[in-house]
C-alpha cells in the first residue's frame, strides 16, 4: 500500500499485540495510524476456520466505523479473506441483520446499534475473542457508558481488550480498573507524538465584531486551499455557513442536527472538492477524515482542551503540514496558555 516507514504508535502497538494475548491501553491522538495499529494484529489473529465474529471495534461515531471498515478492507486485499461488517445508527438496520447472515469475522460498530441488534437477537458474541474500543474517551463523553458496560458483559469470554484513547480521563480510568487487566501495559505515545507535531498553532485576537471579517480575509488569502472551520454550538456554524455563502465561499455545513444521510452527502462532497471550506461544530470533529486539508479555524476556543486535540488534528495528516488558527477573544489569552501548557504545544501570535 505504499506504507513505508511505521508511526510511533505502530512501532509500539504491532509487535506487541502481534505477540501477546493480554490487555493492551493505548494513548494516542486520532491521525496517528491507530488503525493499523490494531486492525493489522487483529486481521492476523482471525481463524478463518472458523465463521464467528471473533473481532469486535466499537467507535464513537459512524463515520469513524465507515472510516475504519474501508481501512480494514484495503489491509485485506493483501492476505486471506476475511469478512468485516460495519453496523451503525442510520443505517437500514433490516439490510444489516440480513447481512450478518453471512459469515462475518470482525464488526465495527457503534454502540447504540451493536444493543439494537443485540435486542433482536441478530447477532452473538459469544465467539468473539478481541475487543476494541477505539476514540474510548469519546465514546464516553457522548453518553455511552451504559452501552459499554453492556458490551463488557456480552464479550466476557474475551482473550483480550485493546482501548485506544486520546485522552485518560478519570471515567477511562474506572473503565479500565472494571473491566481490564490490572496488569495491562499503557502504551503512551510520548506528549510529543500524542499532538501532531506538523501543526503550526497560531491565534488571533479580534472581538466578537471583527470575526467575520478576519475569518473572510484569511479564507481569501488560502488561494486554493481546503479547510476546516469549527464552532462550539450549532447556531454559531449555521449562520457562518450563511454569511461566507452569501460572499461566494463555496461552503457546506456538518452537526448533529443535519440528518445522517445528508451528513454523507456533505461528507462525499467535500472529499471530492466540489466545497472548499466545511463548518463543523467542535462535536463533528471525530471521524472527519479528509486529505489535503491545509488548515482549521477555530471560530472560537472548544470548551474542553481534548476537542482542541481533536479538531487541530483534522489538517496535517499522514506526515504532511498544516496551520491550526484560534480567532481569540481578547478575555481568553489565558486559555492559550493553559492549551500551551496542558498539550506542551507553542501558539504564535498572527495579526
């Protein structure tokens, strides 16, 4: 596939998985190559022999599940055939209990619809051997806590988990101390690692008045360049999405209210560059997978340090760089410093 050289969190995770059955927690930030970091150990460790789900990948959101099904496929071209099925919300759930009539290897699922399946009885896990839990403390933050627990017990006949989070909160910790070996290794990719290293950091500092105008005048300097703009609330990414439309910025819009088979829509729009810029609120976030992106806005701080994380990690992906831009009000100077601080990050002023 052209892959050369592994990233920190491969160099670690591959052999080590590869070799051990045990439970395995790993800090890494999304962009960093986890897929291949567990899904290659995993493919390798299915006994095609055997038709039962053996690996099962639980994912915050449904485009990371799509994201990460349309890797696994691409590993398999390369080796024996191994069957992957990709379940989640807003998808046709009829045509998904048909599809697991067939024999199946692994699933990719997103909570919610791994129980509703579950309820119906159109799926077992009783052969199911390795368990992921990937972007672990996203799953959490979205409200998954009783599903996970749910999935902990279903699963308990496992040889191993592996959770892969960007962050350790404390209800990770919990997590892992239920449910995990207590001797379970961290694999912490350093703090150098855990946060692209090929983002150039820089903020802006403009009232609430000058936003608009400071934001239009560094999306027309971009040239051609592709990018991503966040907003902490919904409200705030409508109304820009209408403002820059309405001076000619080919524009679209990604939050929890767009319904899910217009989300795809925004998404294979924007991955085939007929929109320039995508609005997404902080949320949106995961599972934005795009290449080439040159830059992010942040039309304001995120509320919480770890969507900062993650929003900056959408540009500058697979080795390439990219600019990560925080359009500061003037009370929040502070916050840079904590994020400097907190990520061990350098922001520069721009003007």
């Amino acid at each position: 596939m052209g892959i050369i050289t592994p990233t920190a969190i491969q160099t670690n995770a591959i052999p080590f998985l590869l070799e051990k059955d045990t439970d395995l927690i790993a800090q890494a930030q999304t962009g960093t190559g986890k897929t291949a970091a567990f899904g290659l150990p995993l493919l390798a460790k299915i006994d095609l022999a055997k038709k039962e789900i053996q690996g099962l990948i639980v994912v915050p959101t449904r485009e990371l599940a799509k994201q990460i099904g349309k890797q696994l496929f691409r590993f398999t071209k390369f080796s024996a055939k191994i069957f992957i099925e990709v379940l989640c919300g807003g998808d046709n759930i009829d045509k998904q209990v048909q599809s697991l009539q067939r024999p199946t290897h692994i699933i990719v699922v997103t909570p919610g619809r791994l129980i509703d399946l579950l309820k119906r009885r159109a799926l077992s896990l009783s052969s199911v051997r390795y368990l992921v839990l990937d972007e672990a403390d996203e799953i959490l933050s979205m409200g998954f806590k009783k599903e996970l627990q749910e999935i902990f017990q279903q699963v308990r006949q496992r040889r191993s988990t592996w959770l892969f989070s960007a962050t350790i909160p404390p209800g990770i910790e919990q997590l892992t101390r239920e449910h995990m070996a207590a001797n379970a290794p961290l694999l912490k990719v350093d703090r150098v690692h855990v946060v692209n290293r090929n983002i150039k950091h820089e903020f802006l500092v403009c009232g609430k008045d000058e936003k608009l105008e400071r934001l239009v005048e560094f999306l027309k300097n971009q040239g051609t360049h592709r990018g991503l703009i966040f907003c902490r609330t919904r409200e705030t990414a409508n109304k820009i999405a209408q403002q820059l439309g309405t001076r000619g910025f080919k524009v679209d819009l990604l939050h929890g209210d767009i319904m899910q088979k217009d989300r795809d829509k925004v998404m294979r729009s924007f991955k085939k560059e007929r929109v320039q810029f995508l609005i997404a609120t902080d949320v949106a976030a995961r599972g934005i997978d795009v290449e080439d992106l040159a830059f992010v806005v942040h039309h304001q701080l995120p509320e919480q340090i770890e969507y900062y994380t993650h929003s900056s990690g959408r540009t500058a992906r697979a080795g390439k760089t990219g600019v990560s831009l925080v359009l500061l009000d003037p009370r929040e100077r502070n916050k840079i410093r904590e994020l400097e601080d907190s990520l061990g990050i350098h922001f520069t002023e721009t003007r």
